[in-house]
C-alpha cells in the first residue's frame, strides 16, 4: 500500500489512497488524556466530503481465537452488493481486498494493509471488491459496517488461496484456521463475471 501524495482531509479523519483505485485507507483523529482515548469513528458528513457517500445499513462484529484464522474471500453479487468500512477492535490482522469488477483494468489485483487496535486504521472496501482477512494475534475483533443487508442468495466466495491471486497471507494452507465454507470456495476463473 502507498499513500496518496496528497491525502483527503475531512473533519476528524484522513483519506489516504490505496495502490487500487477504489479502496481508502482512513485515520481518525484520537484524543487522548490519563483517562485513555476517544476517537469518533465514522460521520457520515465527513466521509461523504472523502469521496465515501454510501450508507451503511448493517454493522458486523467478529471474534476469531486462533492467530491465523482466515476469513475470505467474500462478497454479495448485485442486487445486494456491499461496500465494507473494516476495523479492528482488539489484535491484528492482514485484510486483503481483491479488484473482481470484470471489465477493470484491475481485475484480479488486490490491496493488503494491517489493521489493528494500535493503529486504529479502517479500510474501506467499495462494491466489485471480495473481502478477506487473516488474524495475526490471538483474540482477534473485528467490527465492519456494509452498504447492504446480509442476503444468503447472494453471497459468494472465492478461494482464499486462489494461484491466480498470489495473495500475500501470512500463513500456509496447513496453518490457516478455515472454515468449511471457505475451505471449499472455488477459484476466481471458475466463476462467471459478477460486476460488470
């Protein structure tokens, strides 16, 4: 990931430009005491003015135990495709957004930054991009908001270990935690086109 030469800046929060058009890696301002912190996570004003103008209808929390648990690649196909603001609430992980808008220049290419507690960085994730991550501490939590309600008849996968991707996960087939779902999804080529 690389940051924009000349990052957004919009009330609390600063939009940095990923190495894909599309996905925006935001900071947000924390204001800290003896007490600890506070940090406004999302205003939906100040990230309409970043060029984020979706709003999101459903949050998702999730807590994986093992450091290498991997979840992905996920997205919902039209008509209830999703946007996904991520964040991570405690421990770390290695999210991974991949570009599978058929007909773009970067169709198969992906962005991988780490989000984690310390860094309080969020990556949004736009419509046309599956979603994965892979913890790297125990404990894990990670908290992201979508732009569409969860809709079982369009959700699909893509293999987390796809060749054609050459992803950059921090662990091997034999390591990652998986679930059956995820162990089982197919490979981007052996699927039809899902954004045009």
């Amino acid at each position: 990931m690389s940051a924009a030469e000349h990052p957004r800046t919009s009330g609390n929060f600063t939009a940095f430009c990923c190495d894909l058009p599309g996905p925006l890696l935001i900071a947000a301002r924390r204001h800290g005491d003896h007490r600890g912190f506070f940090v406004e996570t999302y205003s939906q004003r100040d990230f309409a003015a970043l060029g984020i103008p979706d709003v999101f209808v459903q949050d998702n929390y999730s807590l994986s135990a093992a450091a290498g648990t991997v979840r992905g690649l996920h997205f919902q196909i039209p008509p209830h495709s999703q946007a996904k603001l991520v964040r991570v609430l405690r421990g770390a992980i290695l999210d991974i957004a991949v570009d599978i808008r058929h007909s773009s220049p970067f169709y198969g290419r992906h962005v991988a930054i780490e989000l984690s507690a310390e860094n309080a960085l969020q990556l949004y994730i736009p419509t046309g991009f599956a979603h994965g991550f892979c913890t790297l501490r125990p404990d894990t939590e990670v908290a992201y908001r979508v732009t569409a309600f969860y809709a079982p008849e369009s959700d699909r996968s893509i293999a987390w270990d796809d060749p054609d991707l050459a992803l950059p996960w921090p662990v091997s087939a034999g390591q990652a935690q998986l679930s059956e779902k995820d162990r089982r999804a197919p490979r981007l080529r052996d699927m039809p086109p899902a954004f045009a």
